[in-house]
C-alpha cells in the first residue's frame, strides 16, 4: 500500500506543479497568447462585446499575475464608450480595470524580465485614462495631467528596448505628433509643454505607420489615430481613406468606423457610396443595432440632407435635416457644426423655394445659438440682409 500512497504523493506533486503559472512568458510577444486573444480583439472590434469579454475572462483566469487580460477588459468597456464620448455610464467601469492593470504592472516592473513590458502596460494604462479624463465631456484637467506625466515616466523606461515589441512604439508614437501638434493648435499650452521633451511630429506618423503594420494589440488602435490625423490635421484624405475603408470593411458592425467611412465618403466627393452608407447608418439605429446611436445618426443625416440639397431634393434634404437637429439635441450637441449648418441649410432650401417667413426663422435661430463670430452666424446675419 505505501507505493500507492508514494505515487500518489508524487502525481499530486507534479498535478500541483502544473498549475503553477509560468510567470516567465512575456506575454505581449507570445505567439500561442495572440492565438487566444485574436478571436477577442477581433468579438471587440466589431462591437460584440460579450463574446470578447468571455475571451479576455478566460485569459484572466490563465494569466492572473500579468495585466494583459486585464488591459484587454478595459479596452471593452473603452469601446462601449467610444460611439458617444457623452455617454459617462461606462467610466467607472473602465477606469478600474486601468487601476488594476497599474497596480499589477508595479509588482511586475520589479522582475527584471518583466520590467519593459510592465512599463508598456503602465504608459498604455495611463494613457488611456488621460484620454478619457481630457474629453471636453469630463474635463478633468488636473487628473489628466497626472496620469499623464506617469505614462511618459513608464514610457521613458519602455523605450530602454525599443526592439522587444512593436507595441512599444504606440506611445512613442502619439508622443512625438501631439507634442508638436498641441503647441501648434493650442498656443495657451506651450508653456505646459515646454515641461516635457520635444518630440518628433514626422517621426511619430512614420512610427504609428510601423505600430499599423507590425503590432498585434496596439495595431487597430494605431490605425485609428493614423486615419485621424491624417484626415483631420495632415491635409492627406487620400491616405486616410484607405484606412477608414480596411476599418470598417475588417468590423462592418464596428459604428465609429462606419460613421467614420462615411464621412471620409462624403469628404471625398463620393456622394452615392456616402448616401448608401448614411441610410445603412440610420437604418441600424432605428433597428437598435449595438452601438448606434444619435452621434453617428447626427453624422449621417447631415451627410444625407447636404448631398440630397445639392441634387435639388429639397423636401428630403429638409427632412434628413430636421433629423440631425432631432439628434444633435438628443445628446446634447447643439453646439457643433452639424447642428449649426442643418439649419442654416434649411434656411437656405426655404429661401430658394421662396418660403421667406420660414427661412427668416431658420436664420434667426442661427443667429441665436451660434457665437458672434462663427461663419454660420456671419452666413445666417447675410442672409437676412438678402431677404
């Protein structure tokens, strides 16, 4: 009997070993935990947030030392609030699970092994709640200037090893365009950031390029800012463009990048392709797909007043206009230029079809909701003159 007891004692031994996490991995460029994930990343993408979270929980439960899984929660509940920044109902939610992630990645920073990495984690974590904490929907100046300071600490440390990850580079990147770009747009802040190292604004497009191509966890993310930046402050919608179409054609049921497309359609003078993909837009809403909502509706209804006025269908065009008002006050987004211009165009559409008591509303109201020197009250204090 004691040989079976030995052998027992052993297998028990071994069986105990086993499930022993090999807190070695480095898990960020390991091969077998980005086959794991990709069914997560890709669930998450395309909006189908349940199916990803169920992939990142059973990676919690392999992974329990590290802040992979962790971080990859996060960035579920950052895409649930990504289609409406207004929407705060997600924030506590996210923000814990970047708490943790810091709070992992600290322990983690002490193994030598692990220390790039983990200051990867710690940069990307406070990042992230520097984003959301300098949204203009939250405004919370003082905290993202904190945590902001600490990602470009953790980010001093990961640039140590450039050559381990591509993901590295992600922060880099963002760093080097926005601290040239922000004295650029925002002279107020140079000053602030006379405080920080001067970066590189070429070398930040070139390395996000390199985070687009090469990286597996920052990859879409990357992306996403790449397309931003070179549509709205390099002067490049040809480039963005192609992003924006291998966005939404990879995660069709993704809305920020179906808006997204849309607009780099109707930008770009794709008038047919944009009204097919801003009738889809709306059509979805109606439907309550996930994830949409009265933002992208504001987006798509202008797109579809605007091309329909520009045919001569004024009656649609006033309708699809009025729909973008419905919207943009539904969210409170009635201080942008959607809003503004859907009824300065009503306006304009009244005055060409000779209705002039209707226009002469529509232009008053720009007058009234718009600052004095905004082009849309400057057009809209013309008009009346005209009228």
């Amino acid at each position: 009997m004691r040989w079976i007891v030995t052998i027992g004692i052993l297998l028990g031994a071994l069986a105990g070993r086993a499930q022993e996490p090999d807190t070695t991995i480095i898990l960020i460029e390991d091969m077998n935990v980005q086959i794991e994930a990709t069914h997560g990343l890709n669930a998450m993408y395309n909006f189908q947030f349940d199916v990803a979270e169920n992939q990142y929980r059973y990676l919690k439960q392999k992974f329990t030392w590290h802040p992979l899984p962790y971080f990859l929660l996060g960035l579920n509940e950052w895409w649930k609030i990504m289609p409406n920044l207004k929407n705060t109902s997600h924030d506590e939610v996210f923000l814990s699970y970047m708490d943790t992630v810091i709070t992992i990645s600290e322990r983690l920073l002490e193994k030598p092994e692990h220390r790039i990495e983990a200051a990867f984690f710690l940069s990307a974590a406070n990042g992230f709640k520097g984003r959301l904490y300098s949204d203009e929907n939250r405004k919370k100046w003082g905290k993202a200037t904190g945590v902001g300071k600490d990602a470009l600490d953790y980010l001093k440390i990961s640039k140590e090893k450039p050559n381990l990850s591509p993901e590295l580079l992600f922060g880099d990147a963002l760093y080097n365009y926005f601290s040239h770009w922000i004295p650029e747009n925002y002279p107020i802040l140079k000053p602030v950031m006379l405080l920080f190292p001067k970066g590189d604004k070429d070398l930040g497009i070139e390395q996000l390029e390199k985070v687009s191509f090469n990286a597996f966890y920052t990859r879409t993310e990357a992306m996403v800012w790449l397309m931003r930046i070179l549509h709205s402050y390099e002067n490049d919608p040809k480039r963005a463009f192609y992003i924006g179409e291998y966005l939404h054609d990879t995660y069709p049921d993704n809305p920020y990048f179906h808006r997204y497309y849309a607009r780099l359609l109707y930008s770009s003078g794709r008038y047919t392709d944009a009204m097919n993909e801003s009738e889809e837009i709306i059509e979805r809403i109606t439907n309550g797909q996930t994830g949409y909502e009265a933002t992208s509706g504001r987006y798509a209804a202008f797109f579809l007043g605007h091309i329909n006025q520009m045919k001569r269908n004024f009656d649609e065009a006033i309708e699809f206009y009025d729909l973008a008002i419905e919207f943009a006050k539904s969210i409170e987004a009635d201080d942008t230029g959607y809003y503004y211009y859907s009824i300065l165009n009503s306006g304009n559409i009244y005055a060409r079809l000779g209705e002039e008591d209707k226009a002469r509303e529509k232009y008053k109201l720009v007058k009234k909701v718009t600052p004095r020197k905004h082009p849309a009250n400057r057009a809209a204090r013309d008009k009346l003159k005209d009228l």
